[in-house]
C-alpha cells in the first residue's frame, strides 16, 4: 500500500457532502483542516462549506494529485474510468468503497489503488 500519497496536495473527494454524520462531509472537511486544497465532487450539491462543488472529476478545474473515493462500489466503476481519463494517478477507496472487482479495475486501468485503509487514520498517524 503506497501512502506515500499523503504528502500530495491537491485531493478530491467523490462523495463529498454536507451531512456531517457521513464519512465524505468528515473527509472533507478534516483534510481542508489538515492543510490540504480538497475539490469536492457530488452531483447533487452546487456548493460545499462555500466552495462549488463539482458534479464529476472529469468538470474539475484543475487535477487533483489524489482522489478519495467515499461511494459505493457500483459508483466507483465510473470514478476510475473517469479518473484513468483525466490522467490522475492515484485513488484512495475508503473502507465501504472497495470491493476486489473496484480494485482489479483500477489496477487494469493503471492506477495506483489504495484501498483497506481510512485516510482519516492514515493522516493523523502520519510521522513527519
């Protein structure tokens, strides 16, 4: 599992959202606290916190060094692709996002797949 990624600045978060008792509002806002520029992505919302949210990672104005998948399997199929497309290297699946064939998928597509680990408890044991 590659963390290295940890250091990067720029991430997105597929499955942001303003409903505080979701993982993709406390990812979101956590990582904005940590220090890092975070795109949110949900269709479904037109702001964030104040900040546009965009609909895919394909509408985003600039790429993202990582981006933090928060969605069911099914959805993430396309998160990948579009990912692959948009030629960002690296996706983090959090726990509830992955599934074995998510995982294959990307690597087919060559991308770096974190998966099996929490980005919230990875920053915060982060040494350095």
């Amino acid at each position: 599992m590659n963390k290295d990624v940890l250091h990067l600045p720029v991430w997105a978060v597929v499955g942001a959202t303003d409903n505080p008792s979701k993982f993709g509002c406390k990812i979101y806002r956590f990582m904005k606290a940590a220090g890092y520029e975070v795109l949110p992505v949900n269709p479904g919302l037109k702001t964030l916190d104040g900040e546009p949210c965009y609909p895919s990672l394909l509408a985003l104005p600039k790429k993202p060094d990582v981006v933090d998948v928060v969605v069911p399997p099914k959805v993430g199929e396309q998160i990948l692709r579009d990912a692959a497309k948009a030629g960002i290297e690296h996706v983090w699946l959090q726990p509830g996002a992955e599934s074995d064939d998510l995982i294959a998928l990307g690597e087919e597509l060559g991308l770096n797949v974190i998966h099996h680990d929490c980005v919230l408890v990875a920053v915060r044991n982060r040494k350095g």
